[in-house]
C-alpha cells in the first residue's frame, strides 16, 4: 500500500522495457511508480492504491487499453483518476476519440519522448495536489462548519437546561413551603386544639419537633429558590443574602449604597444573584474571606455586579482549568445574556469578580 501523502502513478504497458524506461524518466517527480504489464493486472493494482494519475498503452493483448480503461472508470474508486493514453505512432483521430469516450483524458505517442513525459505526468501531479488541498480545505471548512453549529447547540442546551434548573427549583421550592409547609402547619395546629387529653410534657416535645421540621422545610425551600427573587429588584436580594451570611458566620457582607437604582429583566437579575451566592460561598470556602463588599452599577451599556472579598486571593492558576463548576456555571448564566465574568485583585485585598452583561438594546 502507498502512503497517504505521496502521490501514485501507475504505468500500463505490456513491454517491461518501456515501463522500465518510463519508470526512470518519472524518478524525479518525487511519486510512487507503480508498474502493470496488463489491464488484469492495473486494475488489481488499484484496488491496493489509491492513483493520481495512470499511463494506459492502448495495444497490450488480451484487455486492450480502452476495454482496461472502461473498467477502471465504472469502479468507484478510479472514477476520476485522469487517464493519459499511450498510443503507436501510427494511431489515427478515430483511435483517439475511441480513447476519449473511454474515458482517456490526455494521449502520449510512441516512442514516447521521455522529457514530454515527465512534463505532462508534473503538470497532472500538480494538478492532483491541488485538488487535494481544495478537497481537504473544505472538509475543514465543513469540519468547522459542524463543530460551529455543536458548539451553539449545546450553548442553546446549557441555557435550556440553566432555565430549567431554576424553573424546577422554584417549583420544588413551591410545593415544599405551600403543600408541605402547610399541611405540617395544620398538624400543629391540630395538636395544640386535640391533645388537651396528652401528657403535656410530650405535646411540648413533640410541638417542638414539627416546629423544627416546619423551619428544615421553609430552609430548604428558601435555599432552592428564595422568595425574595421572585418579589423584588436585585439589591433587596443581594441585601438579603448579604444578611443570611452574615448571619450564619463572621462574613461580614456589605452592599455599595448607589447598588439600589439599578432595575433589570428577571433572567438577568436570578444570573447575577446566583453569580454573587456562589462568590460568597467561595469567597468563604477557599479565601476564607472575612469581608465582602457587592457594587452593583449600570455604566457604558452595561450591568456591572462587582464582589470584592478580603481572602487569600486568587492562586494564578487560569479559572478555566480548575476542576470546579462554579466559574464555569457563571460563564454558562452570563453567556446567552451576552455576559461574562473578569477576575482581579480585589482592592481590599483579596479576589475581585466582576459580572457584566450589556443591556437589553446593546445584546447582539
Ligand atoms: N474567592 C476566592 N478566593 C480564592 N480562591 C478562589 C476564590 N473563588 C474561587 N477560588 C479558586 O477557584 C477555584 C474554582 O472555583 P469554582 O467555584 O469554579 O469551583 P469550586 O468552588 O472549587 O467547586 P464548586 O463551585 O463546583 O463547588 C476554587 O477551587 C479555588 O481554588
Ligand atoms: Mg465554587
């Protein structure tokens, strides 16, 4: 088998001198010479390799050059390998039309003179190696094409999937504060009214168990989807999630006072506060940040959340390559909304990320 790369001539000539002759006039041209002394064996020889070009004497016994020629045309694989003739002397125009409608592209007369060889079995070889660019340019073109059109496709899924996240959250969320929430409500109540007759020692405890669960549920609930989200503007949720870690540990979380004018469309609005709860969680998580400070501003067409923490900082490494899903989940948020996110020293020391998404009338 020939290599991939380097062409393949094959010669057809029933006179082993005159293929030796050809073969050593074609040395130069850098391809592999394949040599057949019948049509029998040319068409063998180009199920094994693929040609760029076949030199095909017209007189040979047995298979002449035009009934090889016929065959090597109907088989897929040499459909288009250009066809040179190599015809006597004493060919006439009939014989080289008959050649032309065997699918011949090109005659060469014998003897054949070694130099018009060379020059015409060049300029063929030429010709092949830049179809073969082209073919490969546009598989490339194609290739691209197709990894293009992958890649918007699973943006369109990221964001479908991201919106269904939070569709279902904010379902769960639901059903879990009004189905649950409510019906553990009613049994509390029902305890309080039935159970004069109980031990009160155990109707304290046993209140003080539902009540503990009733505050597990609404936790849970608030912690899929808080309320607040679906209530008001980005400032009173970042407020409140400032509050809710504060209140959990020493994070000290405060928000910029020009923050509160900045209005914004929900999928917006629920992208950047899921930014700002994952950058706290890792501000205390991996800088063990005891401050951070939100900005919220709206400058140059854009939506900018900044969230400063006072942590160890970021350690160089490129954010793409962590192993994490937060940076990677921000990105996936902000992308349909044509956003993105920055990271920088922060300058009360420690990791700065700032989200920002162009507003509605400036998205491509
Ligand atoms: N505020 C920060 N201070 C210092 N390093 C940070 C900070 N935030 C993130 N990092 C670093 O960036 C990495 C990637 O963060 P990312 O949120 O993408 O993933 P993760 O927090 O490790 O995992 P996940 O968010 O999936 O639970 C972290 O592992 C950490 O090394
Ligand atoms: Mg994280």
């Amino acid at each position: 088998m020939t290599t991939e790369t380097t062409p393949c001539v094959l010669l057809v000539d029933d006179h082993p001198n005159t293929l030796h002759l050809m073969r050593e006039a074609l040395g130069k041209t850098g391809a592999v010479i394949l040599t057949a002394t019948s049509g029998m064996d040319a068409l063998r020889l180009t199920l094994l390799n693929e040609c760029a070009l076949i030199l095909l004497d017209v007189r040979m016994p047995g298979m002449d050059g035009y009934e090889t020629a016929r065959l090597l045309r109907g088989a897929e694989r040499t459909r288009h390998t250009p066809i040179l003739f190599v015809t006597g002397a004493a060919e006439d125009e009939e014989a080289l039309l008959k050649g032309y409608e065997a699918g011949g592209v090109d005659f060469l007369r014998k003897p054949v003179a070694m130099d018009l060889l060379l020059a015409k079995v060049t300029a063929f070889l030429e010709l092949h190696r830049r179809q073969r660019e082209e073919r490969r340019s546009h598989q490339l073109t194609l290739e691209l094409e197709r990894q293009q059109e992958n890649a918007a496709r699973l943006r369109e899924l990221a964001v479908l999937l991201q919106n269904e996240r939070e569709e279902e959250r904010k379902r769960i969320a639901h059903e879990l504060h009004d189905e649950l929430g409510s019906r553990l409500a009613r049994i509390r109540l029902d305890l309080r009214q039935e159970g004069s007759g109980v031990d009160r020692a155990w109707l304290t405890r046993i209140l003080a168990q539902v009540d503990e669960v009733i505050g597990c549920v609404r936790g849970v609930a608030v912690s899929l989807r808080p309320p607040v989200l679906d209530q008001m503007g980005l400032y009173a949720c970042l407020e409140w999630l400032a509050q809710s870690f504060s209140a959990s540990g020493p994070l000290q979380v405060t928000l910029g006072d020009h923050s509160r004018n900045v209005a914004m469309e929900e999928p917006v609005k629920t992208a950047l506060f899921r930014i700002a709860q994952e950058a706290l969680t890792n501000a205390v998580r991996h800088g063990r940040a005891s401050r951070v400070e939100f900005t919220l501003t709206r400058a140059a067409r854009r939506i900018h959340l900044t969230i400063a923490d006072d942590g160890a900082g970021w350690n160089g490494q490129a954010h793409q390559q962590t192993s994490g899903m937060g940076f990677r989940g921000m990105e996936e948020r902000l992308r349909p909304l044509g956003g993105a996110i920055r990271l920088e020293r922060s300058p009360i020391g420690g990791l700065q990320l700032v989200a920002t998404v162009p507003e509605p009338e400036s998205r491509p």
